[in-house]
C-alpha cells in the first residue's frame, strides 16, 4: 500500500525485518545506543543541561563520569548554578583529562535545607597554593586562569555556603553546602 516507501523517504535509515529474530536483534541493537547515551533528568531543567553537557565533554575525552542526585528542587540562582556547576566542572575534567584513567564522581543531594555537592576527580599535577589560592597549572596566559575557582568560591560565599576543598597526589575533592530554601 505504499506506505513502507513513505516511511523509508521520511526516515532513511529504517530497516525493514521480514522475521522475528531480526526484529529482536535491531532491538537489542537499538537499547544498547539509547543505553551508551542515557541522558541525566533531574527536577533542575537548568542542571539536567549543565551536566548532560559536562557528560558529553567527559565522553569526548574518555574520562568516566558518575553522577547521583537526591533532591526535589533546587532554590539557588540560575547565574550562581551556572557558576558553581560550570567552573567545578570545567577544572575537574581538565584535570581528568590528563590522567589514563580519568574519572569525576558528582553527588548533588539536599540535606536539611542545604544542598550538598560533592565532587571527586583524579589529577597527576603537582598541587600549589599561594595565599591560600591555588596556582594555576595552565600555560598559556596564566593571568587569565585561576578566575574560575576563584568565582566559584566567591558565589559560594555570596550564598551563605561553605566550601571545603581537599586534596592528595592523585584525588582532588570539592565540598559545599549550599543553602536551598526560599
């Protein structure tokens, strides 16, 4: 009746299985792409992006990203998320990306009226701090790199939060509860 052409024009790349076994196997193929591309749905459409995003990069670059979230909502400002989830995130991933093995694990719980965001990644660079800042290991234009966390530690102050920050040879870990109330 036509209608397997009108589908083969609008999508090109439909199969058509003319038995049981094969409709199974381009199943079984189909779920193992959606499964390799599973996107993070958090209530925070705004942090849904951001980390989608940031698990894509880490994809592009072989660095393996965990993310687990418990929250219902998030009452902290766009232009504050953006900064926070952004700058921690971007540094993680340079770090890992530098490593064989390179991982960034991510928690994003609500506590009590606080949200908790944990991040863990590896790194392999000699850590320094200056005037209880840390010395940016990048090369090109230094001047301009550093601002990152410098901003992330200002926004979570500005937010009433606290942020810890420790570190070893090979793990870099960040800690901040973060206000989330009306």
């Amino acid at each position: 009746d036509g209608s397997y052409e009108i589908l083969k024009e609008k999508y090109p790349n439909i199969k058509l299985v003319n038995n049981i076994e094969e409709l199974l196997e381009y199943i079984q193929k189909l779920t193992e792409e959606f499964s390799s591309t599973i996107l993070v749905d958090t209530p925070s459409q705004l942090l849904s992006s951001l980390i989608n995003a940031k698990k894509a990069d880490c994809e592009r670059v072989n660095v393996s990203f965990d993310f687990q979230w418990d929250f219902e909502s998030i009452h902290i400002p766009d232009f504050e998320l953006v900064t926070i989830f952004g700058n921690m995130l971007d540094n993680a991933l340079t770090a890992a990306s530098k490593c064989k093995d390179g991982f960034i694990e991510l928690k994003v719980l609500e506590r009590g009226g606080y949200l908790e965001i944990d991040c863990i990644n590896n790194h392999m660079e000699h850590i320094e701090k200056e005037d209880e800042h840390f010395v940016t290991t990048k090369t090109n234009q230094p001047e301009l790199h550093g601002l990152g966390l410098i901003s992330l530690r200002k926004t979570v102050a500005k937010l009433r939060g606290e942020l810890d920050i420790d570190y070893t040879d090979d793990r870099f870990h960040m800690n901040m509860l973060i206000p989330n109330y009306k």
